[in-house]
C-alpha cells in the first residue's frame, strides 16, 4: 500500500470504528494488528462445532453506538432471558424483569432475594435510570458502585447476593468498586435492550464492522515498537509514515506505546468451557452465584440462546471466574468442578473440558469515569479504546469513531454532528415466542 493519510494501530472495535468513519469522509487508512485476527477482545473460536468467545460475553442492544453502527438483522441476535437465576443458599431463584417476563411479578415477590423494600427500590432504580440520558449518568455525580447502592438503602444482603454476582458477570466487578457512573450505565443498557449473542459468535460483531473495508487496509502479525511524529516503528525493524497515527490499541499497550506515565489497571477473568450431555439449564438464562462459595462467578449455556454454539444434541457450559484464583490450570478445573457438582451433582464431573481461557487485560479500570475523554494526544496523534470511555463494546466502539472524527475536523473535513440513533430493537430467543425489546429516547 503506498503511504496512507492514516495509520491505525490495532484492529479491535475501537480501531475498526475509528477506520469507518476515516473511510466514510474518504481518508486512506492502513490498520496495523499485532494478532492474528481482527476484534481485539472480541474474538470466536470453532473448536470441534463449537462457538467459543474468548471468555463469555454478551452484546447489549440497548448500545447507542452498536445500534447506530451495527446491523442487528445480519448477526441473528437472539436474546438470554432478560433476568437470573441466583444460586442461593443450595437452590436456584429465578429473578427476572417483570416487565419483559410476563407473570414475574408474583414470582419476583415472594423470592428469597432481598427485602419487599429491596425489591420496591430496584423498581425505582431502573425507572429512575430509564428517565435519565447517557449525559446525564456521566455528568452525575460518581462514587463506587457500593456506595451508591447503600446510598439508595440497597440492603447488604441484596447487595451480597444480586448486585455482587451481576456486576461480576457484566463488569467484572464483584467487589462493586467501580464508578457508580458505569454502573448506572449498565444498568440502564440491560434494562432498555436485551443481553444477545450472534449466531456466528461474538466475533461476527468485528468481522460486520470490517466488512465494507479495503481488503488491503488491514495487516495483521504487524506489531507497532514504537511510535514518532507521522511515523511507527514496527518490532520487525521497518518503518512506515502517514499524515496522523491513531492509537487504537488496549489501555496498557497504548501507556507504554504513548510513554504515559498514566498505568492503566486490569481486571482479568478465567472462562471455562466445558461440554455436557444434558443441559444443566432449561432455559436460556445466566445462573449466578449468590453466595460466598466460589470460584465460579456466572455459569451459562451459550447454546440454549444460540443452538449454532454446538452440535446438535450437545451442551456448551460456560463458567466464568473473576480474576485468576490459580495461575494451575489443573487446580483451577478442580475449583470450578466441585463447585458445579455442588450446583448440578455428580454429572458435572464428567463434563468434558474443552478449553480454557485466562483473559490477563479483560477490561481496563476506569475511575474516575469522564464521559468521552479527549481523543487527540498531540497533532496529529490521537488515542482511542474502551480506556478512554466505558469499558464496554459500547465504548471501544464511540472512542473509535470519535477520534476518527476529532483527527477529521483537525485536517479540515467538516463531520457532522452524530445523534444517537433510536431504534427498535428485535430479537428472538430460540425455541421461543418473540422477545421485543424497544428502545425509547433517553429523555
Ligand atoms: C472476557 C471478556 C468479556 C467481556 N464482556 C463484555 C460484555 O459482555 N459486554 C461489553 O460491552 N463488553 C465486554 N467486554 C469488554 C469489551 O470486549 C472491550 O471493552 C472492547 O472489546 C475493547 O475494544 P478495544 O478496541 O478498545 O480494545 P481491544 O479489543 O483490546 O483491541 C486492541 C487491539 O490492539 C492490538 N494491539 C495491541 N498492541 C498492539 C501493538 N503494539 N501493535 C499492533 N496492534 C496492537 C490488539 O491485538 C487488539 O487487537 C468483555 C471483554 C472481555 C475480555
């Protein structure tokens, strides 16, 4: 490729949304990944039939940027039911949204998780949560997540049993220290969409996104060494040029690329995939563990949401476990198997082991949280990734596109000013009737 108007280092969502929006205005661009794929953590193995996403995560609908850039059709998303199972003192609760579950009013009453003011006050959480817009959780004020829930007069055991493991799954923050702004966000997005997955996995969401690039824009097995003003330095010696760099990679590879003195934090997380001859579940749910027995944070079975995630007749089980309890694999498997035979009985020892995956920079942490932070480092330099905006699909997604557009204006290109998109969102859960999850105005 001759010398390009552009150059962008790393193919994650951040990157590949950042070159977007540079195609969309005409800008030449070349990606330079130092992996052997594009999706940065957002990537799908097939693994004997089976759709493993490297460590289990989710799409959320409600994602203003994922709505605006993704078509939603084409990945076939199909949504978990939007709630839990909590395992809690030996047996599961079925907790789910009342207003998307029919009949869950009654059953959510008379549950063992928390208080009748407990459940009056997670009402009033997501109504107050789906009056407010994005801007306005960012601009608000931000303590960590357990403050904020005492704050709102969560009781301790609520918090220990379904706020602790929900934001273990989602945000990775068992210990709910991250910013109340995050969690109000999360909050908001499950409430107002679906938890889905694609059919193709989680990786399909990179590969629709690079789909209508230059074939020749993306090089991947290129690691950048370092970078110098219009120029990178790539570990195999050579040196490429272009107008303006953009640093798309994760937080830690951007600090040591940008030489700031800023470090960004990881929280890590250990996904096991196991395959069972029968379903531990019945329904396309994730189970929590609302007690203080671990390791296992979250189990799910990806293919009772999407059955192209194993062979027919098979069951993909999935657990998740915060952090690395264990850096032996074997120990490890020994923790999470005798915790799912505690859970699901002696069958759970013969589930078959499929993999695993140890995620050391699963998410960054972000505290305090500044809605769209600055995306320009210097001229014609510029930054962008899940680190400098939530630690989320939605946030790699935004910082990308908007570092694009910020190195835009610099080089005189008028962008115009982006709305969120409204949208209806539509998807099915498999084998069953029609989950509508509608997307109103923030306001
Ligand atoms: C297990 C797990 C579960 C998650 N669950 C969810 C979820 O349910 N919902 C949600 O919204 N978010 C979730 N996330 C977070 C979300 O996936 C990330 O926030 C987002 O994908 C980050 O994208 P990014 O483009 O900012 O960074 P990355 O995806 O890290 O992309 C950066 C790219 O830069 C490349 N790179 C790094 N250094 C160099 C270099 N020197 N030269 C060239 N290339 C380089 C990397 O190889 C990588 O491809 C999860 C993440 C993980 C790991």
């Amino acid at each position: 490729m001759s010398k390009p108007d552009v150059l962008i280092v790393g193919a994650g969502l951040a990157g590949l949304c950042c070159a977007r929006t540079l195609q969309q205005h005409g800008l030449s661009f070349e990606i330079l990944e130092s992996s052997d794929g594009i999706g940065g953590r957002v990537r799908t193995d097939s693994v004997d039939g089976y759709l493993l996403d490297r460590g289990f995560q989710v799409l959320l609908t409600a994602y203003p940027e994922a709505l605006d850039q993704l078509n939603y059709e084409a990945l076939e998303l199909r949504p978990f039911i939007p709630g839990a199972q909590i395992r809690y003192h030996g047996r599961f609760v079925r907790l789910t949204d009342p207003w998307r579950e029919p009949g869950a009013f009654l059953n959510n009453f008379f549950a063992p998780i928390g208080s009748l003011s407990d459940k009056y006050r997670t009402w009033k959480l997501r109504s107050d949560l789906m009056k407010k817009s994005i801007d306005e959780i960012f601009s608000g004020e931000e303590t960590s997540t357990l403050q904020a829930l005492r704050r709102r007069g969560f009781s301790a055991r609520m918090i220990e049993t379904f706020f602790k493991p929900l934001l273990g799954g989602i945000l990775l923050d068992g210990k709910l220290t991250a910013s109340s702004r995050m969690f109000e966000f999360a909050f908001k997005m499950l409430s107002e969409g679906d938890s889905a997955l694609p059919a193709k996995g989680m990786g399909a969401i990179p590969a629709q996104l690079a789909e209508g690039l230059p074939a020749d824009s993306i090089r991947l097995m290129t690691k950048v060494k370092s970078i110098g003003p219009g120029q990178v330095e790539l570990v195999s010696g050579e040196t490429l040029q272009a107008k303006s760099i953009v640093v798309a990679t994760d937080g830690p590879s951007a600090s040591h690329l940008l030489g700031s003195a800023h470090n960004i934090n990881s929280k890590s997380v250990s996904v096991l995939y196991f395959v069972a001859r029968e379903s531990p579940l019945d329904e396309p749910i994730l189970v929590l563990n609302g007690g203080s027995r671990g390791p296992v944070n979250n189990v799910c079975v990806p293919n009772l949401v999407q059955p192209s995630y194993a062979p027919e007749g098979n069951w993909l089980v999935a657990a998740s476990v915060i952090g690395w309890p264990t850096s032996d694999d074997t120990m490890l498997v020994n923790l999470v198997r005798n915790q799912l035979r505690r859970w699901y009985g002696l069958v759970a020892l013969e589930w078959r082991l499929l993999r695993i995956y140890r995620i050391l920079h699963a998410h960054p942490v972000v505290y305090p949280m500044d809605w769209q932070q600055p995306q320009k480092v210097s001229d014609g330099l510029y930054v962008c990734g899940d680190h400098r905006a939530t630690p989320s699909i939605q946030g790699a997604m935004e910082s990308g596109r908007l570092a694009g557009e910020s190195l835009l204006r610099e080089l005189g290109v008028s962008v115009a000013a982006t709305e969120p998109k409204i949208a209806a969102v539509q998807t099915k859960r498999a084998g069953h009737a029609t989950s509508v999850a509608e997307r109103d105005d923030d306001d």
